[in-house]
C-alpha cells in the first residue's frame, strides 16, 4: 500500500496553476515538483487525487481549495499557499 503524501502548495503553484486543469493546477504542480510522479499522469479532483493506478483521498480542505482555485476568478475567492496530506 501507498504512503501517505505530504504536499505543499507555494504561492508559485498558485500563481502558475490554471483553473479547472486537473492536471496543471497547484496541487498538480506542487506533486510534480515534488518528483511525486515519477512520470506517472496525475489528475486532481473534487473526488480524489489520482497518481498513476493510485487514487488518494481529498480532505475537506484540499477540496475547499480546489474549488476556491477554480472559482477564484468568478467570485474573488482567493487561495493562499498551503499544505496537504494526501491519503491512499
């Protein structure tokens, strides 16, 4: 079984992200750098953060922070740098 996964989201991921992008968004760029992938495909949803054949759980606040993200530009919610474990 998979470990845990500690990750951590930095204003550049925010910056860099790009809203509704499963697959370029903070949290998908925060695992990249992190050399997570290791060139695995990696999609970040609502419904949980999958990482090759390993889907992992959203907390309540990574999903309040993707849909912040996504939103960010509709409503003026703002996402600041934070951290999350991701549980297989």
């Amino acid at each position: 079984m998979p470990n845990r996964i500690y990750v951590k989201v930095s204003e550049d991921h925010i910056r860099n992200g790009i809203q509704e992008d499963s697959c370029a968004c903070p949290v998908a760029l925060a695992l990249a750098e992190m050399r997570v992938t290791s060139g695995k495909d990696v999609s970040v949803e609502e419904t949980g953060v999958e990482i090759g054949d390993t889907i992992y759980d959203c907390s309540d606040q990574l999903v309040k922070f993707i849909r912040d993200f996504d939103e960010n530009g509709l409503d003026g919610k703002e996402v600041y740098p934070r951290s999350f474990y991701l549980i297989p």
